[in-house]
C-alpha cells in the first residue's frame, strides 16, 4: 500500500525525486458540471460569452460532464456542445462524477452521495454512464467519487465482505473498487468505444486513500493514466501539498499522472490562484479549473458536501489578473530540470529548476503580509 500512509508531509516533499519538467506546452483546461452543460452552455449565446472568456484567459481544452448527483445531461446536448466548442477550436473531453448511484435508502428521497458498491444496481448504473459518456467523447475523466463510506453500518457491504473473508474494511474497499474499475468501468468503456481512454482522478487527501479504498500505484496501472487532486483550498494547513502532490503522484504511479486538479470552492481569491501556480510547479501537464459552474456562472451548482464557491466573482478576477502570468511561468519552465521545492518558516515557498545551464528558481509567498520584498501572495521567478 502507499507509503505515504506512514510518512509525515514534510517527509514526503523533501523524498520526491528531481525530474524533467514536461517538455510539451503546458494545456489550461476547465470543467464544465452538468448545471453549466444544461443550462449557460445550452444555447449559442451562452456558448460565446464562455468562449469569449475562455480565449482571452489561455484555456484551449474543455471537461464536459455527462453525470453528476443523478442529474444527466442528454446525449444529444453533449453532441451538439462537444461540436460546437471543437468547432470554435477547443479540445472537448468527457467528465463523470459517480455520486448517488443507488437508489434512495428507505424514506429517504434521494440516494446517498458516496456510492455503496457491493449494489449491483448502482454498479449497473455506472457501467451504463460509462459506455453512454464513451460514445461520445474518447476520453473521460472520473471525477473522484470511486471511493467507499460503507462500513459496519451497511448490511450489504458487510455481508459481501464477510463472505469474501476479508478481515479489514480498507482491503475490503480497495478490492471492491479493483473489482468497480476493471468491469463497471474499464470493461465497459472498451466494449462500448475500443478507443475510450478513462482517467481515474484521486482527491487531495493521501492520507485516507488506503483506508477508502484507493491504490494509486496498481489503479493507474489499469487505466492507464490518472490525475491529482490539487485543490488544497483555505482549510489545509499545508499549502505546498498543491504543488508537491502532483509530483509525488507522479513519482507513485511511474510517471502516469497526466494533471492537477484544482476548484474555487471554499477558497480565498489567493488561495484560488495559488492553487493554480503550485499546480504548474509541480510538473503537472496539463492544469484543469474546475469549474464553469464555481466561476463563470450565476449558479454554482450543487456541491457534494455544501462547500461554497463563495466569492466566484473574485476568484474570476484573480485568475484574470494572473492568466498571463501562469502562461509564462508555465513556458520558462518547460523542458526544465526539477529541483526540490521546500516551504519557509516565513511562509514563501522555493522551487529550484535548471533550465539551458541556468539555475532558476521561483518563490511564492503564501501569507497575507510582504516577506522578503515579495508582496503578500506574491510570486517572483529569479
Ligand atoms: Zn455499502
């Protein structure tokens, strides 16, 4: 299982070894959840002031989600946005969020959020997602709602994981999420589309993927790829994690992680866009904004667990006055050399690359105040 599970942070930033920034151009995407998909989205008007937006802030690649908190969007609304956004030149992939897949408990009414896998009803449910998203869109990422809350408390996982003589709850989980990627997922992606690419994405919190069922290593051997959540947001206490996760996933799954992930949610207009700056100094190749809905719209949508896209107007403003600056960055550093990256007691983070011969570093400051002539939030490349 992940060492990590042992590790403390600090350990782990300073364990990740030196390596090549991504030689090919860094790609700024955006998400765009099921809210956005039927409603901003659905019509030409609404289309051309997203893309308006999306041109001038250096986004080229979009996540259309077909799936989320059982509302779907019809096939034929995602055909006719996929075409109308590849035509106005951008790259259009898919996007799944496997939440409320069962049905609703007794009484209840409506489903739970996290899945119960051992229901093969919501097992069939997914597979059938998945071949529909398939068709129509070669890639599709998942957004990372695979994990498992059943415990002592379900009937049924309890009963399926006693019949299968498996003692702890955490082996319990990452078999049944073995068992949910290979048939419910993989194998119907392939039977439905024979070049569909499925990309499994993992949250920001390491510490419990062992424990909820998640195993890095042997998961984005199957699919092939996966991506990282970077979304550390105001409550971590750890702001480097957004840039060290990426490259510690990276190192895990022997170079298969393909992005950082990283949202506006519960996040300080700073926090937002240092988000975005960790994610790229990180070594991430492609950096995905999720999403249109916490940004762009009047109407974030509905969280999983009431979190708030409290200020999307200013998280907007903040990634407009940056956009610029994030393609730079991203620029001078690809092709570079890695070095260790480590935080301050100041609270500035430094990040060591090698770049033509040339020794280049960048700082970012994380706290509210000037420290060291960097203004509060700033970032200076030296
Ligand atoms: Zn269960």
């Amino acid at each position: 299982m992940p060492i990590i599970e042992s590790l403390a942070a600090a350990t782990i930033a300073t364990a990740i070894p030196p390596a090549q920034m991504p030689s090919s151009p860094h790609v700024f995407s955006m998400s765009c959840k099921v809210t956005a998909v039927n409603g901003d989205l659905a019509t030409p008007e609404g289309r051309a002031r997203a893309i308006d937006w999306w041109r001038k802030n250096g986004f080229t690649k979009l996540w259309l989600e077909t799936y989320r908190h059982g509302e779907h969007v019809s096939s034929e609304r995602l055909a006719e946005e996929r075409d109308a956004f590849r035509t106005a030149g951008f790259e259009v992939c898919g996007m799944i969020t496997p939440t409320m897949l069962n049905d609703p408990p007794p009484g209840a009414k409506e489903p739970q959020m996290v899945v119960c896998w051992s229901d093969p009803v919501a097992r069939e449910r997914m597979s059938v997602e998945v071949a529909r998203a398939v068709r129509l869109f070669d890639t599709v990422i998942l957004d990372d709602f695979l994990f498992s809350g059943c415990g002592d408390g379900c009937a049924r996982c309890a009963a399926d994981k006693t019949s299968r003589g498996i003692a702890g709850w955490g082996e319990y989980r990452r078999t049944l999420m073995s068992e949910v990627c290979v048939h419910d997922i993989l194998q119907a992606a392939k039977s439905a589309n024979p070049k569909a690419r499925l990309i499994i994405k993992y949250p920001c919190w390491y510490r419990h993927y062992a424990e909820r069922g998640y195993d890095p290593a042997r998961q984005a051997d199957l699919f092939g790829e996966c991506w990282i959540g970077t979304e550390t947001r105001d409550a971590n206490p750890e702001p480097l994690q957004a840039c060290w996760i990426m490259a510690w996933m990276d190192a895990l799954t022997g170079g298969k992680c393909g992005g950082g992930w990283y949202d506006a949610l519960d996040s300080t207009p700073e926090k937002f866009v240092e988000q975005a700056y960790y994610t790229i100094l990180g070594g991430a190749r492609e950096s995905l904004v999720h999403c249109y809905d916490y940004i762009l719209a009047d109407d974030p949508g509905r969280t999983p667990f009431g979190e708030k896209a409290g200020s999307p107007g200013a998280c907007r403003a903040a990634f407009e006055r940056e956009s610029a600056n994030l393609r730079r960055l991203a620029d001078i550093l690809r092709g570079a050399g890695r070095g260790p990256f480590t935080m301050g007691t100041d609270g500035v983070s430094t990040h060591m690359f090698i770049k033509d011969g040339k020794q280049c570093v960048v700082r970012v400051n994380t706290t509210g105040k000037t420290v060291a002539g960097l203004p509060p939030h700033g970032v200076r490349l030296e």
